[in-house]
C-alpha cells in the first residue's frame, strides 16, 4: 500500500474539483450555510478520535462543525454525553456550549459530496488530512463509522485493508498503542432501519470506554 502524503487541515481546500464546484453550488443556493471543508472538532488531546464519512447536507455543511444539526447527530452525541464524552446530549449548532471530553470527530473526507457518496479519488485525496491527525492526536482509540472510514483510516496508517475487516462491533489491535473499533454509521437510514439500535451503538462505545479506562 502507497505511503499517503500528511496534509495539514485547510478550510480553504479544493483540491477536488468536483466537490469545489458542488460547495460552490451549494454557497449561491443557501449563502447562510457553512459550505466549505469541515474542521474537526473536539478535545486538542483525545484518548478517542471518532472518523465519520463527510459533512452532512443540513448538518455539518450547514453548522461548519461535524455531526452537528441533523438526524446523524442524535444519537451520537446523546451516546458520547452518556459515556462521559460531551458535556450535552445534543448538538445544535457552534455556540451551544458543547464541549468534548477526551474525544474529538473528524470526517474520512472534509467536504459535502453530491448525494453523500465520495468518490474513491476523493477519499484519496483527503486521506492525508487524516493521516495528518492521527500522527499528530496518536488516540488510544479509533472509532470508525461506517466501511469507508475504517479503510480511510487503515489507509491513512498504512495497514493491508485485508488484515482488518470491517464488522460492527469488531475490535482491531491496530499496534501496541492503539486500538480501532468499528461501528455502522449512525445515518437516519441506518437508524430507521434499526440496522444500528441504540443499544448496538451503546455496547461499542461501553467496550470502549472500557478500554481507555483500563489504560488509565
């Protein structure tokens, strides 16, 4: 597997053309939403680094922060409040208040893609954002949402995506430091469908709370 170059994180990215020309589409159609590259968000040294897939139409791409103002939200921040991850259970927007404990979010790709569906070069070409804050936050625990984010993750550290199949609720002992744990992503489909419950979601985030405690 190919080293991915690091990359440190620019809200002024667009190095894809095809998701800057659909942001620009998006600014002139909505110009009160965020529209650009979504930072990530949360505590400056996590024991735990949670990886999404991209910003959400109404949500991320709207509020500039990740997971914030739409359905995918709900239950992760009320799961990250019950485990002593964020000081609320709900995310609004920017100037709620909400503070993350230990744990930070950040997105597998930085930007709205059209229909929410990244296209492989895309996920390429931000991989090394990403590898950028693994190297620099080195979390204890990885919590991937989603099949794309735990190979974004995988390539970012250049492991065999063969080594690590994704399963929810899979734990991968990915070197003497860190752990990656894998969940479904926490969509409204994904929840609607009950193909991820709350209870499933609880039971990856209590094995690793688990976890980080033990190595306290």
């Amino acid at each position: 597997m190919a080293t991915t170059a690091s990359q440190p994180f620019s809200l002024d990215c667009t190095r894809c053309s095809r998701l800057a020309a659909h942001l620009a589409g998006v600014r002139a159609e909505h110009p009160d939403y965020h529209a650009r590259p979504v930072a990530p968000f949360g505590d400056s040294k996590p024991g735990l680094l949670i990886v999404g897939l991209a910003p959400g139409m109404h949500g991320a791409n709207r509020t500039g922060r990740p997971f914030t103002g739409d359905h995918a939200g709900i239950l992760l921040y009320e799961t990250l409040h019950r485990y002593g991850f964020g000081s609320r259970a709900i995310a609004i927007d920017p100037g709620d208040g909400l503070v993350l404990q230990g744990c930070r979010i950040t997105n597998a790709v930085k930007c709205l893609p059209p229909e929410n569906k990244p296209l492989p070069a895309e996920i390429r070409e931000c991989n090394g954002y990403l590898r950028t804050e693994l190297e620099t936050l080195a979390p204890a625990a990885i919590l991937v949402l989603g099949t794309v984010a735990h190979q974004a993750v995988l390539r970012a550290l250049n492991h065999r995506l063969a080594n690590f199949p994704f399963a929810h609720g899979a734990r991968h002992k990915l070197d003497s430091r860190t752990q990656l744990f894998d969940s479904y992503h926490c969509s409204r489909y994904n929840t609607n469908t009950r193909r991820l419950t709350p209870e499933m979601f609880r039971e990856v985030f209590a094995d690793i709370r688990k976890y980080l405690d033990q190595r306290r």
